[in-house]
C-alpha cells in the first residue's frame, strides 16, 4: 500500500505539471480558456483524473476535451518523466462543473429566500384561529398558591401518617 501523503503530493505535482504544459505547450487552437482545478490519482499510482474548467459556452467545452483528449499522450509522457515512476499514470480528463452547480445554488438560495420573505409577510398580518391563549390557566387563591397545588397538600400518600 502506497502512503497517503506521497499519493497526495504526486496528485499535486500532476495537477502543476499538466497546468504548465497546457499553458506552454499545447498550441491546439481547440483548447479555451482552461484552468486545472484538482488532480488525483489512485493509491497505486497507475491512474489519474484530472479536473479542469472551461471559460465559455458547450461548445468551447466540447472543444476543449478533444484538445485534451488528442493531447494526452504528450501530457502523460511528460508527467512519468518529472514525477520518476516505474509507470507512468494514465490521465482521465473530467470537466468540473462547480460554476454550474453554484450558479444553481445560488438561484436555490435566491427562491428560498423569497419563500422566506412571503412568508413572514403572511405571519405579520396573521391572528389566531381560536383563542390567543388555547390552554386553561388556574386562577389563583387569596393565599397566592394555585387551587392544584391546594388540592395536592389535601392528599395524602396511602399510609403516610396525618397531622
């Protein structure tokens, strides 16, 4: 088993080298305005997945996964070089969407807040269907104590002596 830590720093270093070779040494007019975000690579080091997003519309996107996709052999054979493994990893390229999905939480947060704000303006204007105060209260007695408590010094536990 492969230690956590030199997993987590190979992962890092593919995610460097791969930003740095796209950057400098892809002059594929398909590739957009990329930006690696996260790489990782299996405990055995054989397979890594890198992440990456795309400035643009589908089409850019589309564009750009089959820039990578043509440059992948170039990228791997640069990766086993820097990082001196028996075997170089092979590279998986996965668009990450988190652009979307905040957008998307965004706008859930946006309709939830609105929801929120009609209902406390419902809540201002509302009464009460019965009475505002639906449990029954016990008066209380000249001495200050409520008529249940009276009542409870009145009984006595069975075989308890009486004063």
């Amino acid at each position: 088993m492969t230690d956590p830590a030199k997993v987590r720093r190979h992962a890092e270093r593919i995610r460097e080298l791969v930003a740095s070779v796209v950057r400098s040494q892809i002059k594929d007019p398909r590739l957009g305005m990329i930006t690696i975000t996260d790489a990782r690579i299996t405990a055995d080091l054989r397979d890594a997945t890198v992440f990456y997003t795309v400035l643009g519309d589908a089409a850019e996107q589309t564009s750009t996964a089959a820039a990578l996709e043509s440059a992948k052999g170039m990228l791997r054979s640069t990766v086993g070089k820097a990082l001196g493994l028996r075997h170089s990893p092979s590279l998986t390229f996965v668009l990450d969407d988190v652009q979307d999905q905040v957008k998307q939480i965004d706008d859930l947060l946006v309709q939830a807040r609105t929801a929120d704000a009609e209902v406390q303006r419902l809540a201002a204007g509302a009464r009460y269907a019965g009475e505002a105060q639906p449990y029954r209260v016990d008066d209380e007695d000249e001495d200050g104590d409520s008529a249940d408590e009276g009542a409870a010094d009145e009984q006595t536990p069975r075989g308890a002596d009486r004063p």
